[in-house]
C-alpha cells in the first residue's frame, strides 16, 4: 500500500475526498449500487455514470436513476458531457440545486454518440472549447469543478496537457487523466509517464487512471505520473474490496466475498426493480464469477430468466463458487513456488 493514498484531497475549503483512491465513472456500470459498496469499502471519491448536459434529455427512468444521490457518500460528484458552454453550466446549477456536491466534466470519452456531438474526448481538438466549458461551469456553481480526460489525441500529441492547463486556468479543482489518448480507446500499452510533465505542470490534484487493478499496479501509476491518486475503473468490476486491499485495509475472506456478490445482486434487483435489475444484473455478476476463476458458472448465470432464479441460483452455487476460487488460488500459489 502506499501511504500517500490515504492522504485527503482538498478541493475547496469546504469539499476535500477523504482519500486518493477514487472509483472511475462508467456509464451503465458504476451505478448506486456499485458506487454504495466502492464506497463501503473506503473509496475516497466515487462518481456518477455521465448524465447528459441537456436536461429535456432527463427525463427517462434511466437518466434519473443515475442522477441519483447518495446520502452516505461525500462529495455526491456528479458527471456531465456536452460541448455547449451555456448549456453545461445551467445544467451543473440544476444539479447542485438537486443536490450535487461536486460536477465533473467527460473530455475522455471516446464513445461516438458523445464525440459525433464534439464532447467527450473530441474536444480535445478544441482546447478554447475546454477553457471556456469549464469556466462557465465554475461560474455558473459554488461546488468544485474537476475534469477527465486523456493524455491527448494520438499516442504522441500533448492535447491532455494543454487540456489540463486551460482547465485549471479556467478554474477546476482537480484533474483525471487516463493514461492513454483517445485514438488507443481502451486498448493498448497505458503510459503513465506521459502523465507527470501534467502534475508537474499544474498546482491542482491530478489522479492518474487506466488499467490499474492491484497495489502493484498503484504503485506503478502514482511512480511514474507523480499524480496526487488513483482512479479506478475495471479493476473495481466484481472486486468491489479492491479499494479496502488498496488502502491497506484487510480483504473480505472468500466466503464474505461470496456474500458480497449476493449482496450487490439484490441491491441491483431493489435499485432497478426486479424485471430490469435481473438483467443489469448480469454484467456484474459475470465479473464477480470471472474473478472467482468460475467460467462454466458464469455461462450458467447467464441464461437465468428473473431475478428470484439468480437469487436462488447464487445461494445454491456458493460452495461451488467457493471452491473454484480457491483450487484457482491454490494453483496460482503452486505456480509462483
Ligand atoms: C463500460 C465503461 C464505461 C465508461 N463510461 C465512462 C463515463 O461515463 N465517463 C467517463 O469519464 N469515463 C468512462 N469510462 C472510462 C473510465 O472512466 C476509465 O477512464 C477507463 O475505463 C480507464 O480506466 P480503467 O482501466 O481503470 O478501467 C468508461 C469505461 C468503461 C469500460
């Protein structure tokens, strides 16, 4: 563990994270349920799923249901997408209204429907466009404006530089870089060293984000980007402990693991309500049995038809469960002898 992530972050004299290791936003996965236990288990900082800037567009179940906010976590940060200055900041006033203690801006994605549109990481191309969306949203709010986005738009351009620049001189509090640029997607060698002329570069936090799914790679991060934390993303996907083993806090034993997966099951079903949580529910508990070293189980899981067959399901295999992982930890220990 390294010491310096249980380090507070402070944004304002009235917000600070509690710790360095933050849970990635990522739309359709870190949902309430996902960000109620990164947290649980001492995630500093959790983020919404990206919700549109353009509020006529908030008005179906899913828009609200990740719009969301959790009493128990601090700050509730809020993610926002859109490439018009005007329309960004009246909608980060709207959120804070609603409760919003924090609105993050996405100029990492790389996705079409955001970038046909000029956001995400597009703007990249665009660094007046970045300057002057983040400045109206600091103006337009009283709550700490932070940004993601990537070290540039090839592996060899310096737009995530000049991105970080213009935003911390339009006023954001901190800066999210994944480590890779837009056209390596989510694919490819990250390259965390591109990251520290930004750190050194700027007065604000910076967390450094891709690929990082374990203490070594942590360290590894934080070594070469000189970044002031983490952020995490897949790694978190059916290890929702990963923050615990991050900050030094003991892991869950494979039976509470177990329950822990059971547990985020239903919290999916009550979220969403049975008919959608049973298939949201799916993709999460795909990658609990993946890390559970459980493939023919997950195949099995995976063509359960409701919500009460995969909780009976899930009760009924969790010995089974259990002994995959651990004949999987057992050989991964014989291997390294
Ligand atoms: C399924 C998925 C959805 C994502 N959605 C978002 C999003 O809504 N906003 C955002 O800024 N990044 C999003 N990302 C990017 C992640 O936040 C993160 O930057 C990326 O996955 C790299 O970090 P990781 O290797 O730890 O996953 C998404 C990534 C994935 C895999």
């Amino acid at each position: 563990m390294t010491q310096s992530l249980l380090n507070p972050i402070a944004l304002s004299p009235a917000v600070q994270l509690r710790n360095a290791v933050a849970l990635a936003p990522m739309a359709g996965m870190t949902d309430a349920p996902m960000r109620t236990l990164a947290w649980s288990f001492g995630a500093g900082h959790v983020v919404s799923e990206m919700v549109s800037a353009k509020p006529e567009l908030w008005h179906t179940e899913k828009s609200r249901l990740r719009r969301v906010g959790l009493p128990e976590i601090n700050p509730n940060a809020v993610q926002i997408a859109g490439d018009d200055p005007v329309t960004m900041a009246a909608s980060a006033q709207r959120l804070v209204d609603h409760g919003a203690q924090l609105i993050d801006i996405n100029f990492g994605c790389p996705a079409k429907k955001v970038c046909r549109r000029a956001a995400g990481s597009a703007l990249l191309a665009d660094i007046d466009g970045i300057a002057r969306i983040v400045a109206a949203v600091a103006a337009a709010v009283e709550v700490p404006v932070t940004v993601k986005t990537r070290t540039g738009l090839t592996p060899e351009d310096n737009a995530g530089l000049a991105a970080a620049v213009a935003a911390e001189q339009s006023g954001a509090a901190l800066v999210v870089l994944h480590a890779r640029s837009r056209a390596c997607r989510f694919k490819g060698v990250v390259d965390y060293a591109r990251i520290r002329p930004i750190t050194k570069r700027l007065a604000i936090p910076v967390l450094v984000n891709g690929d990082i799914d374990s203490g070594a790679s942590a360290q590894e991060a934080l070594a070469k980007s000189g970044a002031a934390g983490i952020m995490v993303g897949r790694g978190a996907m059916g290890q929702p402990w990963l923050f615990a083993e991050l900050l030094g806090q003991p892991v869950p034993p494979l039976g509470e693991r177990v329950a822990i997966m059971q547990l985020h099951l239903t919290m999916l079903h009550d979220f969403y309500g049975a008919e959608s949580g049973f298939r949201i529910a799916r993709k999460h508990i795909e990658a609990y049995l993946q890390r559970f070293s459980a493939p023919a189980l997950r195949r099995d899981f995976m063509q359960l038809d409701g919500a009460a067959a995969q909780v009976n399901w899930l009760l009924a295999h969790a010995a089974a469960i259990e002994d995959k992982a651990s004949a999987h930890a057992c050989l991964s220990v014989d291997r390294a002898a």
